[in-house]
C-alpha cells in the first residue's frame, strides 16, 4: 500500500520491529512511500477494516515519527505469509525463479534481492554456455544445473535467514526477548559483525555473479 507522509523519505527504507511482526516503509516516487505491516491474522482483520483515518493513526503510532505524519493512504490490500520452497527449479529447458522458486517472509526485503540474484545467476550461466559453444542449447540440463547448484547454498542460506528472523522477533517469550536486546546491542557496538550481517544480508556469501558486482557478463 502506498501513503503519503509529512516529510520526504529522501530515498531511504526503513524497517522497525514491533511486538505483532516486522513493519517496513519503502521509498516510492514523488516522496510517497509503500507500507508493509505485518501482523497475526486475526489482528490484519480488524486492521483493514479501520477506516482511513483510524489506520493512519494506528500505523503512525506503530512505525514513530522518522518520516512525521503520516497523511493519506492508497489502495489497501493483505495476503497470508507462507514460506514456499520449491523441490525443482530447472528442469529440461525450465528455470523458475525469484517468487516463483521461493516466497519468503519479508523481513529486510530479501525475497527481492534473492530474485535478483537469482536472474544475475542464471545470465551468467547462460552467457558462459554461449561462450564456450555458441551452438550450446541454453536448455540443456548440463547447463540448467550449473544455475541450480550455484544458487541452492545461497537460496538456503537466506531462506533460513529470514525465517528466523522473522521467528525471533515474533516470539514474546522471555527468552526470545533477552536473545533480540543482546544481539541488537552486539549489532550496535561491534562494527565488524553490522559489516558481516550486512554482507549476509545483501548475499555476498559464496561466489558473486558478475552482474551484482557491477561488471559485465
């Protein structure tokens, strides 16, 4: 859902987490913003059944002032949260991919940056195939499979990521809640692990296609 809001987000994301799930404000066009607000289901009803004012004010108090008031709202819309893990991604002359292979929670918005990955891969694959034999059929499983083992530890990887991210931060238990303040605060303090988690999280893990580091195929 898109909302307009009282100061310009400058370009920037952010994400906070609250007591019924993560919530994220993503930066749009002409100084809008997307809102994404997860909650448990029955709470998601009552939500959008607020009217437009009672939402706004709900979803002001729950994110803060980092972007002030938060003063008109599009089109609303929710769907359930489910984690989809494909058994196949390439079969003879078929890749799925992004979404398609993987929908995930989204926490940090990693389901998009693993899609894209996933078609800088496959590009990559695909040219280096052309490479080596240009009359190589791109379809063929030999090729298809370099993509797929590339891929799973990183597709893996950020899956399991997300989810316990997710996990934790949704969990009110007691020791759920010693476990985020102690690694917040280790994020806050010890510069070299924000630097890892970052790196992590933007999946540099493993080998880098060339298109995610900015060079050409």
């Amino acid at each position: 859902m898109a909302e307009t809001v009282e100061a310009h987000h400058e370009g920037r994301a952010f994400e906070c987490f609250t007591p019924s799930g993560p919530m994220a404000v993503m930066p749009h066009v002409n100084g809008r913003c997307g809102l994404i607000w997860c909650v448990p289901t029955a709470e998601a009803e009552r939500i959008m059944n607020l009217p437009e004012s009672g939402f706004l004010a709900q979803a002001e108090r729950r994110f803060g002032s980092h972007l002030g008031r938060f003063t008109r709202m599009g089109k609303r819309s929710s769907y359930p949260l489910r984690l989809v893990r494909a058994v196949e991604d390439v079969r003879p002359r078929a890749v799925i991919l992004g979404n398609a292979a993987h929908a995930i929670h989204p926490v940090g918005a990693q389901g998009f940056n693993l899609g894209l990955r996933d078609v800088a891969v496959l590009a990559e694959v695909l040219a280096d195939a052309r490479r080596g034999d240009p009359a190589a059929d791109p379809g063929a499983p030999g090729v298809l499979s370099r993509y797929s083992d590339w891929r799973r530890p990183d597709q893996q990887g950020t899956v399991a990521y997300s989810d316990g991210l997710a996990r934790m931060f949704s969990n009110p238990s007691g020791l759920s809640a010693t476990a985020r303040t102690a690694g917040l605060l280790a994020h806050a303090f010890i510069p070299p692990l924000r630097r890892q988690l970052a790196i992590r999280a933007m999946g540099f893990r493993g080998r880098t296609p060339r298109l995610a580091m900015g060079e050409p195929l």
